[in-house]
C-alpha cells in the first residue's frame, strides 16, 4: 500500500467516522477533507473544486428547483386533492400515498416527493383522528423506493450514471434504472402497504399530531369568481368540498356586507366571497382546487404585475405596530406595499366584519400575501413582527399544465437523448422564471446547498482514490473474499456492503465510494461492469434501518414521534426483500 493511498484511506476512514459521529455538519466534514487532501497533495490543487462543476452536481441542484416549481404551479395538489381521502382505511391509505409517492419521486427529487406529501398524510391522519406515526415512515420509505426508478430519483443515480460515463465513455440514461429499480420498488411498496406497516412500533403518544396542531386557523375570505362552479350552489352544498380540504366555512359576504340569517340556504352568487376558517395551507388547497380568487380589489393586478413572484408570510401585530388599531383597508396596504391581508388569526375569537375592513387588535396574527422581494419591508411598514418561516407559499394553479408540459418535454428531450439532462433541466429551470411559475430568489432558497458541498467535495477525493489504485485495491480483496462463487452471490456481497454503509453514512458519499469498487470488481471479474453499477445504485438507495441513513427518515423522525430503533423493524426485512428481488432482475436485464 502507497503513502498516498494510505493518506486516502484515513482522509475517507475520517470523513465515515465524522459522519457516524454527528458532532459536524456532513457538507463541512467533507469541505475540510478535501482541501486536507490538497494540503497533503493526494488532491491535485488544479481539480480540487472540478465536483461542483461535475454534471452530478448540477443535476441535484437542477431537479430541487425543478420540484419547487412543481409544487408551485399546483402540479402535486393536482393529484393528491383527488385522491386522498380521510374515510379511508389504513391500509388502502397507505397503499395509495405510497403509489403517489412513488410514482412523484421516480420523476422528482424523493426528499422534494416527502417534503410535497408529507403535510397531505399529516392532515389526513388529523382527519382520521390518528397518530402520524402509522402513515410516515410507509410514505418515507415509498419515496425513496420510487426514487430507484430513474437517472433524477435520486442523487446516488445521477452519481452512478456519471461514474459510468466517466469510466465507460457513456452515462446510464433516464430511464436505465427502471427494469430493476421500478419493479424492485414495486415489490417494496407492495410489501410496505400490504403489511410491512403493521411492523411500525405504536406511536400513542401522538408526538407528531402536537406538531400540526401548533399551527394557527385564519379566519379569511375568497371571492368566487363568474363561472365558477360554486355558482348558483347553497352554501351548505359547498361545505363537503370545504371540508375535505380542512376548511370551515362561516359566513358569506355580499356586495361588502355579511349575510346572516339562514345562510347556509343562501345561493352561492358571482362576486361572492366565502368567509372561511383553516390553516393557511389548507386555505391554498381549497383555493387551488375550486377555482377560487384572493378578494382584494388589487388581486389581480399582484398576480399580474409581481415579477419577483408571490409568497405567505405570518406576522404577529405588537402594541405600537401602524397596523393596530386599524384595518388593512384604511392604511391603504394593498395599494401603499402590493400586499394583501389573507387572514387573521384572534385567539380563537370570531370575526364579524370583512377581514379586510376588521380593525386589527395587538396580539392578532395576519397572514399576509406580499411580493417575495418585499416582505421584510412590509413587515417593518406595518410595524409587526415576523413568525418563524414555515415554508407557506402560493399555488399558481392557473399554471399547473404548463409546468408539466415543460417538465415532460425536458424528460422526454433527454430520454431520447435530444438534449444533456444538465441543460434539459436547465431550460426547463429558466422556463419556470420566465413564466413565473418561479422566482429569481426562488432558484437558491431552494438549492439544497449543503448537498452541492458535499458532492462537490466527495467526488474529487473519490477520483483521487481510484487514481492512486485504493478502489481496485478494495475491489480486489471483495473478489478474493468471493472467490470461486457464483456471480448471484457476488452482487449479493456487493449489495449488502453497499447497503451497510448507506444505513449509516449519506447516501451520496456511498455512491461516490461504492460506485467505482463496483466497477473494479467487474473488471478484475473480466464481466461487464453494468450490473454492479446497477447493485450499488440499488443498494445506495436502500438506507431502512436507521434515521441518518436517508433523508427522508431524518424528516418524518420528529413529526412521526419515531425512536431511532423503530425504523429496523420494517427496514430489515424490507432490506432483505430489496435484495432478493434486485439481483435476479439485475442478472436479467444487465446480463454479466
């Protein structure tokens, strides 16, 4: 063994046990051991920073921004507000979220797929009056299976394709993974629904429902538009679709006045605003769904006119604020600060008058619809404070089909190997812009960039240890550990040790280590190196066991009330069923 390659192996034994350790934020552990391997010189000083240029790199980045759009222009709600139901069974519950979350994450980043479904299970369980727990880790692991199903599911197969060109002079393309990642991941979400959930410890005490219960019900107003299909409705024909999207509707405002009396018998006319009461997401919701417009006579023009796109924000209103004491109408805040006042938040207290002409009280909570380049502006114009961000945002429902044709010309472009991906995605990032489906600040608050580092970093110091010989090194001591064994069992090795480190490092870092093993293995086989590619992308995106091993488990943790001990119980023998259905398909379609 060389001095460098001993360098290498502690630099990597290092960075494994700095992330085991949890003391250090992975992109920061891996940032400081690549610039440790300049200074030792294992890293040429000249393409030490070549990772955050490298087509892996830009293609992560690329499908986050992607997947905001979609969720922007309304693409996912398109499919779960039909879809999910709280009257549901368990089991059919959890067979259906993991089918959309599957079939999302094959097409989408599978974090972007879990953050996009997870509030939709979280309010369904509220619905259902059960815990999170049940339902989160079956929609987590469906996520990250889907994700095996093609080249931008998941970060460990932009890595490999990207290995393979590197090595073989040509990528694994879109849809290359789907033979083995698709059926494997049918056959895992199959399991997971028909009972692996059933293996979930019990979850009583209900720690993620104390989460969704922390968010706050606005009493607000949307306008129903002409042609709406309210139109010419009762009220309280309207109230099961309100319902299913977690919506109470209070009252109905007419000409600028409440109506009260018999309301519920009143027929729904155009220009009428529907007083409502719900958290600001399920406001959305029920807005996107129905076709429903902000009442605010400036509304139209906001949407028009704000090219740096729309966002909501939650304020609380101090003594001394300009706003207390006043109404948003009469300090003019929609025509002063292009702002509209969604709703407001009192306490449990009911509100009589139009949420715009209501006299705001110290105390209140208002959720404001402002231009995203404005809102710290607005915020101090008003005098409020701001709440904790949590991520709200507005549908633009008018432009869910456009964002889908872009994104399915852009796959389609690069499956028929018309465009690179990298520059697909790229057009198709530059589209959403251009349309303002989104935002020129929306492109970096959406870059997960601790990824980027930590891809940036790993994959220079993975190409300097398959320079220096380690990874044939350690592909040569696996070969000879399985030697005289048939290939079936060699993948197998290769899988579980694959798997292993997956459970317990990032996911991305063991695709950058495992992917080049594999293909050295291959080579000192004398056999093609595709179906070991193929068995390290499938392992490396089957992180069960534990809550660090994937993202998506790091997620549902808190909100689902789970241990670290309780994902082993459903991931193992999920594990076990990934193996024993991958490798006959591998050996089935990518022939040794």
């Amino acid at each position: 063994m060389t001095g460098e390659q001993i360098t290498l192996f502690a630099l990597f034994g290092a960075v494994f046990g700095l992330l085991l350790w949890g003391r250090f934020r992975y992109d920061l552990v891996a940032f400081a051991a690549l610039l440790t391997g300049v200074v030792l010189g294992v890293v040429p000083s000249d393409r030490a920073f070549e990772g955050f240029g490298h087509p892996a790199t830009i293609v992560v980045a690329l499908v986050l921004v992607v997947s905001a759009g979609l969720v922007n222009s309304g693409a996912v709600l398109l499919i779960t507000r039909t879809l999910v139901s709280s009257t549901r069974g368990l089991g059919g519950h959890i067979a259906l979220m993991g089918g959309v979350g599957g079939l999302l994450s094959a097409f989408m980043n599978n974090v972007a797929a879990l953050a996009l479904l997870m509030p939709v299970d979280i309010q369904t369980a509220r619905k259902a009056g059960r815990v999170p727990g049940l339902t989160l880790m079956p929609l987590s692991f469906a996520t990250i299976l889907g994700g095996m199903a093609t080249l931008i599911g998941t970060p460990p197969n932009i890595i490999i394709a990207a290995v393979r060109g590197d090595a073989l002079g040509e990528p694994f393309r879109m849809f290359d993974f789907a033979p083995v990642g698709a059926l494997t991941a049918i056959a895992g979400l199959a399991f997971v629904a028909l009972g692996g959930w059933r293996l979930i410890p019990g979850t009583g005490d209900g720690a993620g429902a104390v989460q969704v219960g922390e968010m706050k019900n606005y009493i607000a107003e949307l306008t129903v538009p002409e042609g709406s299909k309210f139109v010419g409705l009762r009220v309280r024909e309207i109230e099961e679709a309100a319902l299913k999207a977690d919506v109470a509707i209070l009252g109905l405002v007419r000409g600028g006045k409440r109506l009260y009396g018999a309301q519920r018998l009143t027929k729904v006319e155009a220009e009428d605003a529907l007083v409502l009461e719900a958290v600001p997401d399920a406001l959305d919701e029920f807005r996107a769904s129905h076709g429903l417009v902000f009442s605010d006579e400036k509304r139209r023009e906001l949407l028009e006119d704000a090219g740096e796109g729309l966002g909501l924000i939650e304020v609380v209103v101090p003594a001394d604020a300009r706003i207390a004491g006043r109404s948003a109408h009469g300090i003019g805040l929609s025509w002063r600060q292009r702002t509209i006042l969604m709703g407001i938040s009192r306490q449990g207290k009911r509100i009589t008058s139009q949420v715009r002409k209501e006299e705001v009280k110290p105390g209140d909570i208002l959720l404001l619809l402002v231009p995203n380049d404005r809102a710290t502006e607005v915020t101090a114009w008003i005098g409020a404070l701001p709440l904790a961000d949590r991520g709200l945002a507005v549908t633009q429902d008018s432009k869910t089909w456009l964002a889908i044709g872009m994104f399915a010309a852009a796959v389609a472009a690069a499956s028929f190997g018309l465009v690179y991906l990298p520059v697909a995605l790229g057009l198709v990032v530059v589209g959403y812009v251009l349309t303002k489906i989104l935002s020129l600040s929306e492109l970096y608050t959406h870059i997960e960039w601790p990824v980027v580092v930590l891809l940036g970093s790993m994959i220079p110091l993975g190409a300097a240890l398959e320079a220096s010989g380690g990874t044939q090194m350690i592909a040569g001591a696996l070969v000879g550990l399985t030697e005289g064994w048939p290939a079936w069992a060699i993948l197998t090795v290769l899988m579980v040790v694959t798997m292993t480190l997956s459970d317990v490092l990032n996911n991305t870092a063991t695709a950058i280590v495992a992917a080049p093993i594999g293909i050295q293995m291959a080579n000192s086989l004398g056999v093609s190196a595709d179906p070991f590619l193929m068995a390290v992308a499938v392992a490396a995106s089957s992180a069960f066991l534990t809550p660090i091993g994937h993202k998506n488990n790091t997620l549902i943790l808190g909100p689902g009330g789970y241990s670290f001990g309780d994902y082993w119980r459903m991931g193992l023998p999920l594990e076990i069923l990934v193996v024993a259905v991958s490798i006959p398909l591998i050996l089935v379609f990518w022939p040794l």
